[in-house]
C-alpha cells in the first residue's frame, strides 16, 4: 500500500492528479425526506448565461494558450451593477471547471413549492424566473463554484444551491419579516410574535410547511441572524446530498469548491466551503469574510475523527502528524510529533504504526489529505478514493460552510467600497493588499459617474493575476509565475444595495 501511495505522491508532484478534490461526510446526510430540486438531464461544459456569449466566443474562450479574459458585455449586466471577470486554465483541465450565478431571489411561505427546474431545461437559460415568485423574503445572491477533476459538479450546483437556500429561508418568511436587533420568540398558537417576550430554543423545521414553520420554546436565545445561518448550512447539505443522489444518473462528475454571499435584510451572508475566499474592501482597507478550508487548516478536524474512528484508515494510514516522513532506521527513536488535541509539538518514542504514511501530506498548497485531495470542504466527489485502493476520503470532508456576517446597512459606504469574490486561481499568486490596491488604481482612473467600472475592476483583477505569456509559461509583472487556474472574480460595490 505505500508503495501505491508514493505512486500517487509521484504524480501529483508531477502534476498528473487534480490538485483538489472533496467529498461528502456521512453525517452531512439530512434525517428526514426535503423537497427535490431537479437536476437538468446532463449538459455540455457552458460559460455563465450571463456573460452572454455566441458559440464562437465561446470556442475561443476555451484556448488555453490564449487564454482570453471574459467580462460582462453591457454596464449594469448583474445586480448593484457588479463586476465580473474570468479566464480559463493555462492547461490544467480540458474546459474552464470554474462556475458563477448571480440571482435575485424571492423565497415565499406556505404550501406553493418553488417552480422547479424541468428535467430538459437549458442550463444557459437565466433561471431568476425560476424562483423569483411571490412577495416573501427576497434575497440578492452571487456565487462562484470552483471545479476539479470534471465541470459537471459546479455547473450542477451553479444552477440549484440557491433553489434549496430559498427552501430554507421560505420556511422562516413569518419569522425574519419581525426581526428586530432582539431574540425572537414565536408562539406557535398564534404565528405571531408575543410583546416583550425574549428568549428561544431549538427550531424545528417542518416540511412541507403547512403549519407553523419554526416552533420556539423557552430555553435559548436565537437571533434571526442564526436562523439564516442554519439555512445556509442545510442548504449545502440539501445540494450535496441531492449531488451524491443523483451523480450516476445526472453525470455528475468531480467535485467543487463553493464561495456564495447572500444579501439578506441588511446583511451580507457569506458561505464559504473550500479554498475560495471573500474580502471586504472599505476606506481602503480590507476584511476578510471567508477563511480557506484545507488540510493544514482542518488538520485538528482531521485528526480527531481519524482517532475516533481508525478503521477509516484502513490500517494504511497513521492519525499522527510529524515534520517529515519517517524513515525505518528511526523505529524507536524520538522524534518530534503532535495530535489532534496539540497545537504546538511535542516528542515520541517511534513506533512500527508511526512508520505508516501520514492523513495529511505535504505543506502549503501541497498538502494533501490521504495523498489525494487539497481541499477539505465542497461538494461532491462522493466516490473518491485513495489512488489503487478501496479507502474512501469522503467520511474526512465536510459540505458545511463557515459562515460570517457583515452589518451592510449598519456602516456608511461609499462607490469605492466593495466585496472581492474570487476563486483560489486569483488568491493563490495575489494578497488581500495587493487586491486592494489594484481596485484603487482602477477607481482612480475611472470616477463615480463610470458605470463599467465595478466591470472594470474585476477584469483588472483576472488580467493581474493571470500574466502575460512569455516562451511558454505565464508571468506576473515581477517574473514570477502567474497562475495558472480557472480564475474567476465578482466585483461587488457595497453601495449598490442603496440603488
């Protein structure tokens, strides 16, 4: 087995293995039946509807050697006249495995469902008529998946994550139309919100919701903002459970990473599973909303549930973390090791289990877990496995988000004031400051009245970070090696809610 193991470490160094992948936990699976959103039959790699392209320009987006940048074609293409760029790989995957959705959505109560998408609709049709119906809670949405060894998971969960986020919150529409800055607290006789009653407990969620959709007692409180929160979450595992349902049938192949921030009452929601990130630039600083889920960041997670359950291992693995691999002439000698209850090191005698190969591998962007995967969060990927054998890696990937919420109209924002969506592609070869800085030579340039600029900045953004080709590798402007991923960015003005 670790000579299968090597095998694989061989080739992701040398580049042959997708440098991420992830999968479902088994606990991500809900306890009860939730309402389905139908998968389209499966479609061809396609670009977002929004960008409006011909087949042409599509072909020629897909040149890898080229690789042209694309961006909305009209100002004012996507709400609160946000910006958006991408471009493909240099090389890594035969189409562009990123994927964007920008909507408004209106998630309404009672027993109407949503229109559900037909089995034989076009992907590259705008689906806000989809789910845009009623008069509930409405909420705006951007979104950016970003695929791995095949497109077919991100477009998949491009075109329904926010069909189940408007499942959720729709369950919630009497709840989060009183919210107030106090706890809630609903009387499930009467639907309605007491006077001066503050305080609340577990929710149950009950579907379809016929009666009253979230049932209070008098133990904990709940902010209405939790309440969001927790929808997110299930809406994530509602997406990928149905991914893993239907990956057979539907051709859903690979798995994603996905970045979605949800405007909702006042505030901003942004969920975060894998290594894209979100950062708020405002008075020319930055925030970081989103942190990046990987092996080294989930190493504790990891661990722990190795620990509890070793038979995940498949005896071929060892839940202990040391500086190096071990070699066989150190068996019984001390070396340095740590834990998943260990943030700092400590030493061990070695031991004959220790000279296993390691859940985690490698440093940095390297680090792989089981050898196989970088990234730690993310849809689908449910039949991944280590490289020549039968272990499954799902059970140590989770499809829950983290979450964090930014107060919108609780701060003074002016036009120069955005939120950066990106995919890892523009992270991995730029920092939060250096992002920063190119939105304000772009602002500077182009004043308040220009309706293209948000479009502008994005663009700038992917041409950055993507380089200029020179001989046959792609270059920054200092000479170091640009990226070479699927990139894609929203450019979102924080003012634009005030439109």
């Amino acid at each position: 087995m670790i000579g299968k193991v090597k095998a694989a470490v061989t080739g992701l160094l040398g580049g042959s293995l997708p440098s991420k992948q992830s999968a479902l936990p088994a606990q991500c699976a809900p306890e009860k039946e939730t309402p389905v959103v139908p998968i389209a039959k499966p479609q061809p790699p396609c670009r977002p509807p929004f960008l409006k392209l011909s087949p042409e320009e599509i072909q020629k987006s897909g040149d890898h050697n080229a690789r042209m940048v694309l961006t909305l074609k009209t100002p004012g293409e996507l709400h609160w006249g946000t910006g958006y760029a991408e471009v493909i790989n240099a090389g890594k995957s035969q189409n562009n495995e990123d994927q964007a959705c920008c909507q408004f959505v209106v998630a309404e109560d009672g027993d109407k469902k949503y229109n559900s998408l037909p089995s034989d609709q076009n992907l590259n049709t705008d689906l806000q008529t989809v789910c845009a119906v009623g008069d509930g809670v409405s909420f705006y949405y951007w979104a950016l998946f970003d695929g791995h060894a095949g497109y077919g998971c991100a477009l998949t969960a491009s075109r329904l994550l926010h069909l189940h986020i408007c499942n959720q919150l729709r369950d919630l529409e009497h709840i989060l139309q009183q919210t107030t800055a106090a706890p809630l607290c609903l009387d499930p006789s009467t639907k309605t919100r007491p006077e001066n009653v503050l305080g609340t407990s577990t929710h149950e969620i009950t579907n379809p919701p016929t009666e009253t959709a979230v049932r209070y007692h008098l133990e904990k409180q709940v902010f209405p903002e939790s309440l969001v929160i927790g929808a997110l979450e299930n809406a994530f595992k509602q997406m990928d459970t149905q991914i893993e349902r239907e990956r057979t049938s539907h051709s859903i192949e690979g798995g994603c990473c996905a970045l979605v921030t949800v405007y909702l009452m006042g505030k901003l929601y942004v969920a975060n599973a894998g290594d894209s990130r979100a950062i708020i630039i405002r008075q020319g600083k930055t925030i970081e909303m989103s942190h990046e889920f990987t092996p080294e960041t989930e190493r504790q997670r990891l661990q722990l549930l190795a620990s509890l359950k070793p038979e995940l291992l498949g005896n071929e693995f060892t839940c202990l973390e040391f500086p190096r691999r071990i070699q066989q002439k150190e068996l019984k000698k001390r070396m340095l090791y740590r834990d998943h209850t260990m943030t700092g090191w400590a030493y061990k005698t070695i031991e004959e289990d220790d000279m296993k190969f390691p859940l985690i591998y490698g440093e940095g962007k390297k680090a792989r877990v089981m050898a196989t995967i970088g990234v730690t969060r993310g849809f689908g990927d449910h039949d991944l496995k280590v490289y020549n054998s039968n272990i499954y890696i799902k059970p140590f990937l989770s499809c829950t988000p983290g979450v964090k919420v930014y107060d919108l109209v609780g701060c003074e924002h002016n036009a120069n004031d955005v939120m950066v969506m990106g995919t890892d592609g523009l992270w991995d070869v730029i920092t939060d400051k250096e992002v920063a800085d190119v939105i304000q030579r772009v602002f500077s340039s182009h004043g308040t009245e220009e309706p293209n600029r948000y479009n502008l900045a994005a663009q700038e953004l992917v041409l950055r970070t993507r380089g200029v080709r020179k001989e046959n590798s792609w270059r920054l402007p200092t000479g170091k090696l640009a990226s070479l991923d699927d990139i894609s960015v929203f450019v979102i003005p924080l003012a634009g809610h005030e439109r």
